[in-house]
C-alpha cells in the first residue's frame, strides 16, 4: 500500500499545469482526478438542463404583455391578462402578516444560499490543509444552510399556494356563458396571480432547483458523515469535499439565474 | 528516480491483480465492470433491438406496398391489432412507425453503436486499463436495459406503444384523447427516454474522462485513432444535447399527467369542439427543444460510423489516412454547426423566413466538412492496396451511402424547397441513407473488422461478401425509389395513399417494388446473425493481429483480460497510419514502435523524436493497476 501511495502523489506533483508533456498521454493532463473531470462534465451537462427550462421561461414569459399602467389603470392588481411584476407576488415574511415587504424574504433566502457557498468553500480549503475539525465544522454549516434554504422555499411555495386573503376574481367561459369566480393561490392548473403559465412555470424550475438543492444536502451530509468518520483522513485526502463542493457551488449559481429570471426580471 | 519506484509498485500490483478472487458468474458476466464485457452487452443488446425495429418495418411496408393484401398470418404475433377484415389496425400502423424511428434511432444507433464501440475501443486504442469509472459504465449499461425493458413492454400493451411519431410532437403526444398511443403507450416511452438519456449522460461523461486523462504515455491528442476522435466528440455531442431533451421531456410528462399547459394553448377535441382549459402554451416550443437534441442526434449516429470507417479504410487500403487533421478538423466542425441548424427541421412551423434563411445557411454550411471527410476517403482508396475484406467492403459502402444521401441533404436544407418536400418520401429516403444505413453500415463494419478482438474468433468472410452485396444492392433499391415518390408528394406516416386524388392511381407498384426490396434486404440481415452466432462459437481462431492493423488494440493478447494488457501498457510513438511507409520492412508499423528500432524509414523530423522517447517512456503516470483502488 506505501508503494502504492507513493506512485499517487508523483502522479499529482509531476504534472505541472499546462506543460507541453501534460498532454502526451501517461498522466492526467489537467492535474483532475477522473472523478473531478467527471463531475465537471455532469455539470456542463446540468446547464443545459437548466438552459434550456428558462428558454422556456422566456418565450412564454414573452408570449404575455407585461402590466402596463396606460391599459391596465394606474393600480396594479392580479389578472390573467398580463404577466405579473414579481415585487407584487412575492412581498410576504413568515410572521409580518399583511405587510408589503417585495422581494425581503426571497433576497434573505439567496443571501443564505450563496452564503453556504462561503462556507463550503472554508470546508474545500480545510481539507486542503487536512483539519478534520474545521472540515466537520464548515460542512455543517453548510448543510444547515442549505436546510434552512429550502425550509424557506416551502414557506414560500405553500404562501404561493395558499394565496392572498381576497384572492382574485376571474371570469371565465363556461357553457357559452361568462361565469366570475374567485380563485385563492396558484396550482399547476390556476393561478389569482396571473396566468395559470407562471405558477407552472415558477412551480416546475423553482422544484427542479428544489430537487437539485435537495439531493446536494443529501451529498453533504453524507460527506460530512464520512469526515466525521475518519475516512477522508485514512484516505490521505479530501477531493470528496472538493467535488461535492463544486455540485454545490453549481447549484447556487443555478439559482442566481432562476432568481434573476422570476424575481428580478 | 519516480520510475523505479513506479515498476516495482507495479510489479508488486500485477502479482496482486493475478491473484484476484475468482468472480462470481454475475459479477462476470451480467453486472460486470469490464469495459469488454460491457461493449458486447451493448453489442447482443443492439442486435436483439435492430431485429425489433426492422422488423416492424417490414410489417408496415406490407401495408404500404400491398393495401389489399390480408394479413391474417400475423395475427399470432399481432392479435387485435390485425382487424376483422384482415388488415393492419390503422393506429396500430402509426405505433409501428413511431416504434420503429424510436428503436433505430436511440437503441440501435445510438446505444447499439457507440455504446458498443466507444466502451470497447476507448481503452483499447488509447491505451487504458478499462474505463474511468467501471461502476458509472455498469449503471450506463443497465439503465439503457431498464429503458430497454420498458420500451419493450409498452409494445404489448393493450392501447399500444406510442403513436404520434419518434420526434412525439405534442399536443398529438400530449392529449391522451387523441389517440390510443398516446394514453399508456407515451407515458411508458417518456419513462424509457428518461432512463435513457441517464444511460447516455453516465456513458458520455465516462468515455470523455477516460479519453482525456488515460491515456497511455506518448498518446497525445494528435496521435489518437481518428476512431477515439469520433467518439470523444460524439460523447461532448451526446453530454450537451441529451439533457435539453431530458427538460422537454419533463416538461411534456408534466402537461400530460399534472395538467400544466407548458406546449398546450386553446385546442379543441372531439366531434362536440369540447375546449380543453390549457392556455398560454407553445407547441412549437417543443419541437425547438427536441430539435436541439433531435439534430446533433444524427450526428451522434454518424460521427462514430465516420471514425470506425476512417479506421478501417486506412488499415485496408494500406495507406495513412488521407488528411488526418483535415478529418479532425471536419469533425469538430461538424459537431459545432450540428447545435446551430436544428431548426432546419422546422422551416414549415410559420418560422419567419428571415430566420429560416440564417438556418438555411448554416445548414448548407455542414456540406463543406462532409465533403472534406468524403474526399478523404476517395482519396484515401485512390492507388491504395486495396484489401476487400467484409469491413472494408461496408465502410466503403458507408461512404457511398454518405454521399448519396448527403446530396439530397443539399436539396432538403434549402427553406426554400422543402416548403415541398416536408414530410414526404423523400426526406424518409434522405435521412434512411445518410444516417440510417450509412451508421448500420459503420456498426456492421465495426463487427466485422473487430470481431477477432471482441471473441477472438474470426467471422466467415464468404458469408460477408454475400451479407455485404445483398444489403448494398437491398438499400438502394429501397432508398432510391423512394425520392421519387416523395417528389411526387407522398407524404410520410400515411396508414394508405388510396384516399386521395393524386396518389390514388400513381406509384401502386414502385410502393410494392420497394417493399419486397425492404423484405429482401432484412432477410439477407440473417446472413449476418447466423455468421456471428456460427463464429461466436466455430469460427477460426483469431491471430493476434488479423488485419495488420497499427493500433494499440492489436497489441493486447487475443483474449485480453481483466485490465487488458499483462504487465506494463505498450508506450506510443507514432500516430496510427504509419501504413506502407517508403522504406519500411513491414507495409505497417504499429503505434509502440519506437523511431528508434526503424531508422530505414524515418523521416528527418521523426529521427529527432527519438531524444524524447526515454522521456515518453518515463511519463507512465496513469495506469489505473497503480493507482490503489
């Protein structure tokens, strides 16, 4: 095994970066294990996942007017006529009931997202300095962020769901006749907000997002498991924290995007 | 210093490996992570799906060639699905068409060739123990079996596979009212793609790692296999474009089964004009997101066609490949413009015809690059010592198919005149030579020229020869028919042309000429599947070296074993088309021969590769035996 260990580390130190024999085969030419290589790959592949989801937000975002004061009067109200503004749908903080706060609680939700990066970052460059303590200690950090990220999303998903106290009338055609109705909140097939498009849209890529942060607090804490453990440690290395630190990284700037897209755009 | 310290590792590690615990039967054989064993999963598998898939060809060319004929016999195999009066049920017919485009498209050409091909050869040809990851290419393999399973049953179902055709445009796709196909039948073909495409994303990123950082000391880009160069760009092709039609796909379940409108907009159904609550989708939306996958998806079937045949027309023509880095260069062209001209397949969808011109363009742009790489070929054979093996005999038929079918590309890429020709018999033509046969081609080709590598025994050339003649002369005579028929307007997916005014009494029999050619050419395909079960078993044994070939592959032993070579892997000096050289011994000199050991046919800048080749020898960095696992 001490052979075996020593053959590693030539192989690490000996390729230098952008040598000229860096790349004439007999060594890793960008100095990245093949599980580092791979999980980059994954993630090129993941952007267009995503891509190609907000295309889909744009052409049908642009498919619907924006609300426009000249036609739609001066105050803005929910209608399924027109795409709504997003300081409008998303001004609610768990526990400030009936105040208009836009975009406060989504804006702490990114802060503690891209703040979780942070730490994972401080826990890649403890396990580069082999401290199995301060690994262990920024990986819970980030987990927990990530918990409380998407303990927030569901706050906000089942606000959206519930909908406002008054709701919003619509009118529709039922049998030939125009029937008015009052609808509270948004699913997949109605939505007082605006079009029944923009609850489809922001349900399936804010939940695809979900989906991704979920399963990446499921790979940081079996990380953080394996840390604690001592695996990394008997192993001689921490790349583990490294690659699941680059999927994490991925996914806060994936949701950089989808904020931009539904909430400041 | 670090060298010494390297052989003696491996030294210890190879006795290591020798003393390896038997395997079970399973680990061996079905959930094995060998890249070999892998390959010819994916080989039986593609087989067993191309008899399904022809097949049901052949079942709707007896409709389309003989309307009035009964098809009483199939009802053992087809049950209800042939009606009272004897004839195929008409649903039925478009189920057998969107199946068959499905089955070829994805799990022959796609899984069955580069699946086969990219797992077998990649650390063949460029020197590696296996894959990166044997795990990840494990599981590439079974969720393709898992995507296999539940395509296949979706055949069986009482309602019937999917219908709205392989591109599952909705809303046809989408509304399970509109017809039988798309109720059960869709949902079990978007849960297979679905699986699929994870199949494909494990198997791309897999081929792409191994092909960048194993291989062997000396191989650098510029001296790889036109054969890795081909799948190492059809893997970036397959890692980008796949997942785009991942998301459609999604998006399509959710407005099937959850109610959104994501493609879906005020339609209505039905005799009563019921509308359906959907607003505020685009259908169009969907097929701009298929497309982006759907058109690199042609090259992902043809590039690793492209670099197996560059390969064997080298070998056996005896000569280095014409315009090796002209073919590299081609090849990254083509993979780069097949993002930028999928809408090519769209030009009728109301697209404004200012986009469609820059569409049309770029499109007739992809003409430069395959041209290039037919020239190559041409004149890659031209004054060659031609050796008319089985292999060579396809790839030379692939590249005739390439051609013919490439120029009717011309004429379909114009916005213009596929106004048209859209959805007519002479795109089926079109897209059938240049991607259907001439990729069945690469994939036969393939069997036939590393067959005594995969089973180290050699498959019976005669019966190639026949196989190769009848399969040739079969697809003309059912491809180039076809051209005229769609000229005339025919178009595509139609149960019967017995309706109508201007198809009623024109091109009955050239329908029924190319369905007994279409008959003809699948049952000369047993030839092949009793050749390859016969040599599986009885063949002669292979040499090592069968084809005179340079590349590394050769040098393993007939049967390579677990991590392919005994001992050290070979170094690389040369590229791989050092093919009768002016003053060598030998009319080929494999990849591990030094410039040192053939000074007699050196040229002035080899000999001054020799002072680097101590160095190249030293770099054995990578090999996976050393590296603790």
């Amino acid at each position: 095994m001490a052979a075996t260990a020593t053959t590693n580390t030539v192989a690490t130190d000996s390729a230098q970066t952008f040598d000229k024999k860096a790349w004439m085969g007999g060594v890793e030419p960008m100095n990245a294990s093949y599980g580092k290589l791979m999980m980059w790959f994954f993630l090129i592949s993941d952007t267009f996942t995503f891509s190609a989801l907000l295309v889909t937000y744009g052409l049908i975002r642009y498919s619907y007017p924006a609300w426009d004061p000249a036609i739609y009067g001066e105050v803005f109200k929910f209608s399924n006529l027109y795409w709504p503004t997003p300081e409008k749908v998303y001004n609610a903080v768990p526990f400030l009931h009936g105040i208009d706060a836009p975009l406060i609680f989504v804006g702490i939700m990114t802060f503690i997202l891209i703040f979780s990066s942070v730490t994972m970052v401080l826990a890649v460059e403890a396990g580069h300095r082999m401290d199995r303590k301060d690994v262990e200690k920024y990986m819970l950090w980030t987990i927990l962020g990530g918990i409380t990220f998407l303990g927030s999303q569901a706050w906000e998903w089942s606000h959206f769901i519930h909908g406002t106290e008054t709701g919003t009338i619509i009118s529709e055609l039922v049998n030939g006749q125009t029937v008015q109705r009052t609808i509270f909140g948004a699913n997949l097939t109605e939505n007082q907000y605006g079009p029944p498009a923009f609850a489809d849209l922001f349900f399936f890529i804010t939940g695809f997002h979900g989906t991704h942060v979920l399963s990446g607090v499921v790979l940081n804490i079996l990380i953080f498991y394996r840390a604690a453990t001592g695996l990394y440690d008997r192993r001689g290395h921490y790349e583990m924290v490294e690659k699941v630190g680059l999927y994490w990284h991925f996914v806060d700037l994936v949701w950089v995007f989808v904020f931009t897209f539904f909430y400041l755009v | 210093m670090a060298t010494v310290a390297a052989n003696t590792a491996t030294v210890a590690h190879v006795a290591e490996h020798e003393h390896h615990e038997p395997q079970s039967f399973w680990r061996k054989y079905v959930f094995s992570e060998d890249h070999k064993t892998i390959a010819k999963q994916y080989l039986i598998s593609g087989i067993i799906w191309s008899v399904i898939g022809i097949s049901l060809s052949v079942m709707f060319r007896l409709q389309l060639g003989f309307p009035d004929m009964k098809l009483e016999f199939l009802r053992p195999i087809l049950g209800n699905w042939i009606n009272e009066s004897g004839k195929l049920d008409p649903d039925f017919y478009l189920a057998l068409v969107t199946m068959h485009g499905t089955i070829m498209v994805f799990f022959v050409l796609t899984a069955g060739l580069s699946g086969t091909f990219s797992n077998f050869l990649i650390p063949l040809q460029v020197g590696a123990r296996d894959m990166a990851s044997g795990f990840l290419n494990m599981l590439s393999y079974w969720f393709f079996f898992l995507a296999s399973a539940v395509m296949l049953v979706s055949l069986f179902i009482e309602t019937g596979p999917a219908a709205g055709g392989w591109v599952v445009y909705p809303p046809l796709s989408a509304l399970p009212q509109a017809h039988p196909g798309s109720q059960l039948g869709m949902t079990l073909w978007l849960v297979s793609m679905a699986l699929f495409i994870v199949s494909q994303l494990l198997g791309g990123i897999n081929y792409i790692t191994t092909v960048i950082n194993l291989r062997t000391r000396g191989m650098s880009f510029s001296k790889l296999p036109l054969t890795i160069w081909a799948f190492f760009l059809t893997a970036v092709l397959g890692l980008i474009s796949f997942p785009v039609l991942l998301s459609a796909a999604l998006l399509l379940i959710f407005d099937r089964s959850f109610g959104t409108s994501f493609y879906l907009s005020e339609i209505y159904i039905g005799q009563t004009g019921e509308a359906l609550p959907n607003v505020g989708g685009s259908p169009i939306l969907f097929q701009h997101l298929f497309w982006f996958l759907g058109h690199p998806e042609v090259y992902i079937v043809l590039l690793p066609a492209l670099g197996m045949t560059s390969e064997i027309i080298a070998t056996n023509a005896r000569k280095p490949i014409f315009g090796y880095r002209a073919m590299i260069a081609s090849m990254m062209g083509i993979a780069f413009l097949a993002f930028i001209v999928w809408a090519h397949h769209m030009f009728v969808t109301g697209m404004n015809p200012f986009l469609g011109s820059i569409f049309m363009f770029l499109t007739l742009i992809i003409a430069v690059p395959s041209a290039v790489k037919a020239f190559n070929y041409i004149t890659t054979l031209w004054r060659g010592n031609i050796r008319f093996t089985p292999a060579m005999l396809f790839s030379i038929g692939l590249v005739s198919f390439f051609i013919s079918g490439g120029l009717t590309g011309l004429i379909l890429g114009n916005s213009a005149l596929d106004i048209q020709l859209h959805d007519t018999y002479f795109v089926v033509a079109h897209f059938h030579l240049v991607m259907g046969a001439a990729s069945a081609f690469g994939l036969l080709a393939g069997v036939y020229h590393w067959f005594p590598k995969m089973f180290g025994r050699m498959m019976d050339e005669k019966l190639g020869y026949i196989h190769f003649w009848l399969t040739f002369i079969g697809i003309y005579l059912v491809f180039f028919p076809m051209h005229y028929i769609g000229i005339a307007g025919f178009p595509r997916r139609y149960y019967a042309f017995t309706s109508y005014d201007f198809t009623k009494n024109i091109f009955t029999d050239m329908n029924s000429f190319i369905s007994l050619a279409a008959i003809f050419t699948f049952t000369a395909q047993w030839v092949f599947i009793w050749n390859f079960v016969y040599s599986l078993f009885k063949g002669k044994k292979a040499p090592q070296n069968p084809w005179k070939s340079n590349t590394l592959e050769w040098t393993t032993p007939i049967n390579p074993g677990h991590g392919n070579w005994p001992g050290e892997i070979p170094a690389v000096y040369r590229w791989p088309y050092d093919y009768s050289k002016p003053g060598a011994k030998d009319d080929f000199i494999p990849q591990n021969v030094p410039y040192s050991q053939t000074p007699e046919s050196n040229l002035p800048h080899e000999n001054e590769l020799i002072g680097l080749e101590k160095e190249i020898e030293a770099q054995n960095l990578n090999d996976q035996f050393k590296q603790p696992h």
